[in-house]
C-alpha cells in the first residue's frame, strides 16, 4: 500500500522527468526562450528539494518502525 508521501514522490518524479524532457527540447531549439527554460530549471530545483525532504521522513518512519518492532 502506498502512504500520501510515496504517492506525492511518484508524482514529484514524473514532473521532474516531464521538466528535463522540455529542458532538452527548449536547449536544442535555435532561439530558446528563456523565461521558459527558467522555469523549468526552478521546477527540477524544486521538486528535488521536495523528494528529498519526503525520502528524509521516509526514511525516519522507516528508522521508527524498525526500532518498534
């Protein structure tokens, strides 16, 4: 069963490989525009920041079980 947290990682990850998929379109094109391409960048920044957060607490409750069982 997957928690609230693991659901929103899965999410979070899907954006982040949606974001570096237009990344690479955006860098490949003649003019990129980089209003665009900034906000793509601030998306990956953010949503790694987001997955890392949700791994640590992951981690944690994983850490907490393990010593209550």
């Amino acid at each position: 069963m997957m928690t609230t947290l693991e659901a929103q990682k899965m999410r979070l990850l899907e954006e982040l490989r949606q974001a570096h998929e237009q990344i690479a379109l955006i860098k490949v094109q003649p003019y990129p525009d980089f209003k665009i391409l900034n906000y793509y960048m601030d998306t990956v920044r953010r949503n790694t920041q987001l997955v890392e957060m949700i791994d640590t607490h992951l981690f944690e409750d994983e850490r907490q079980r393990g010593c209550a069982g």
